[in-house]
C-alpha cells in the first residue's frame, strides 16, 4: 500500500505552529500544553490544558501507555572521504545489527537524508567505534516488500554496551523544526522503564507524577506495555516497519475486564495502539504476548483493542492519520483537526494533545 493511501486527510500546517522547543522553554509545565478533546459520535470539540484531563475521564477507564525509554539514537559518523554525517539508530534487530538511517548536515545545521550512501561502507564513530552499511533495509513483514528509501541494515562495533555507549556519546534524534539541540531528559517521558525507543513515544510527555496520582485517585487504570519505537520517516512516510512489542498478562486482563464492563480504553499515543492491536483478537479478546509487530492500521482493518486515543497533532501525509481515521472516521478527524488549525494548537513531540473519545 502506498504511504499516501494511508490517510485521506490534507491540509498545510502553517510553520509557526510547529513547537520548535519543550513547552518548559515557553515558560510551562509539561502538562501546561494545551489539550484539545473531541467526541467522535457527536463531533463535539472542546478545548483545555492537559492539566485537566482528570476532568474527562471517569472511574474505570483504562490509559494504556507505552513506558519504553528513549535512547540518544543519534551519532556523529565520519565517513572515509571525511564528510561529517549524523548517524540514526532506528531499531535493534539482533546482536550487533541495527536499522540506521543517515543524514547529511548543511551550515545552518539542518539535516535531511544522505543520498550517496554505499553497500559496504565504514563509518567511522565516536570512541573508536564503527558502523557498517550491509545493504538497504528490506522488511520481512511481506513478500513484496521493496528495499526501504531511508533505512540501512548496518552492523555496529562497539567497544561498550549499546546503552553504555550512547550514553557518552549520542544525543536524541532532532528534526528540523526543532531549533536547539536538548538533553535527553527532555524526550523521556516520566513513567519510561525500559530503554530502546529511538525517538520519543511523546503522546506520554505531558503526563506528570502529579497527575498519575490525580488520576489514580479517581479511580483511573493505568495498563502498560513496551513498543520500542524507530524513526520517524518524515521524508518519504514510508509505512512504518517492524518494532519490538511486549504486553502484559496484567495489562491484557486489565484491557480485557475493561471491554467486559463497558469502559473506555484509551491508548496514549499510536504506539500503544500498534502493540495492543497486534495481540487482540477479531474477537475483541487481548492476550499477553511479546515479539516482533508489522501491523499497519488503516480504516479497512479497523480497530479491535481500544475506542479512545490520547495522541499529538500529526502532520499531514503522516501514517500516524490512517489510525486517527479507523478510530474516529474521516468526517470526525476532519472536523478536529480544522478546530486545531484554528485555534493555534502546536504540532509534534513538543505539541500539543488531542483525546479523541466517543
């Protein structure tokens, strides 16, 4: 399927409401962002701070959230002509493989994708490390599957452990909206447990201890889950490819006696939805589970697992809207999203949120 049949959703997103920076450098709380909450069986579009959550949700209702950690996935990496590139680390496959993507900087220190990368070459990495360029990407969820636009398979020699190393020497994957490089502190989100996301599962960034407890007070489930998230591919919105997944016997039974009461089960951010959807059945049952996950949600699949979704602003072409359609419909996110254009909300990992419920 083509990336752009994913979603039929078009609109222009305005530069200025791209959030170049965390909501701290704006002088707020994270949970100071703004919240835009929308009910797809009314089209009724209200709007508030994520602060106040607490007031749209209801004793019983269950927020499934992903608590994998974000890594410092990106690297400085020399090539052997001595261009200076900058080296993403997308997923951990096995051992010493990885899926990279690498990309080129310009004098305004502007990234895009590097072009002229070649089978079989070295580049050289911080610490005396390497990374080998083995051939592009092909995923193995399909048959037809065609070799990636952005990803290489690369094999890493590292004279640490993966996350010993990056620590020293990587920083997060930054794109060019945002225009200031910040510490990885800022990409994790406050319930994050185990490492391996190359970018941040950012629908999570604005909840607070403070408002866990709130919400825990209130009668509220928390059920989490890991998805070990790759990069994004802001480019060319290829489909998203393979990612590590585990769900819980206690998250799946929480889910499941959730739908058995009749509750809501609202997914924080489209992460969770992948790892969720991939272990419910057609017949609405969720099981424990723990692997590889190449489910792609489009509205022809629909959605078996949850009827609610906490999520960012996606940009137009983005994948992520095929999920935001099967969930809520055209009509609905269509409605949503020219409220959003409209009252100025911001969009991407610094953004601000959006609940859709029914």
């Amino acid at each position: 399927m083509a990336p752009s049949s994913l979603s039929m959703i078009e609109f222009s997103l305005p530069p200025e409401l791209e959030a170049s920076a965390p909501p701290e450098a704006r002088g707020l709380r994270r949970d100071q962002v703004r919240l835009m909450v929308s009910n797809y069986s009314t089209d009724q579009v209200r709007h508030a701070r994520f602060h106040n959550l607490p007031e749209f949700l209801t004793q019983g209702d269950v927020l499934v959230i992903n608590t994998s950690r974000t890594m410092n996935a990106a690297l400085m990496a020399t090539r052997e002509d001595g261009i200076v590139l900058e080296l993403h680390l997308s997923t951990h496959l096995a051992e010493d493989l990885w899926t990279v993507e690498v990309r080129t900087i310009d004098s305004a220190g502007k990234s895009k994708h590097f072009e002229d990368s070649r089978q079989g070459e070295i580049l050289h990495l911080p610490g005396s490390a390497m990374a080998t360029l083995q051939m592009p990407y092909v995923s193995d969820c399909n048959e037809n599957s065609a070799p990636s636009k952005t990803l290489w398979l690369a094999k890493l020699n590292l004279p640490d452990k993966v996350d010993d190393f990056l620590t020293r020497y990587g920083f997060p994957i930054r794109y060019n909206y945002v225009k200031a490089q910040w510490p990885l502190s800022y990409y994790q989100t406050v319930y994050a447990t185990e490492s391996g996301s190359a970018e941040m599962p950012s629908a999570g960034r604005p909840f607070t201890s403070e408002l866990l407890r709130q919400l825990a007070s209130k009668g509220i489930q928390i059920a989490p889950l890991i998805l070990h998230t790759g990069v994004s591919n802001i480019e060319t919105h290829e489909p998203p490819y393979k990612e590590f997944y585990r769900v819980t016997h206690k998250t799946a039974r929480i889910v499941n006696e959730a739908r058995t009461s009749g509750r809501r089960i609202i997914a924080v951010g489209t992460t969770a939805i992948r790892a969720l959807e991939t272990v419910t059945n057609a017949d609405g049952k969720t099981h424990a589970g723990e692997g590889w996950t190449c489910l792609v949600i489009t509205p022809q699949r629909k959605l078996r697992a949850v009827n609610a979704l906490l999520t960012g602003m996606h940009e137009p072409e983005a994948t992520h809207l095929a999920i935001l359609e099967t969930l809520a419909g055209l009509s609905h996110i269509k409605i949503a999203y020219e409220q959003a254009l409209s009252e100025g909300y911001l969009w991407h990992e610094f953004g601000d949120l959006h609940l859709i419920m029914p």
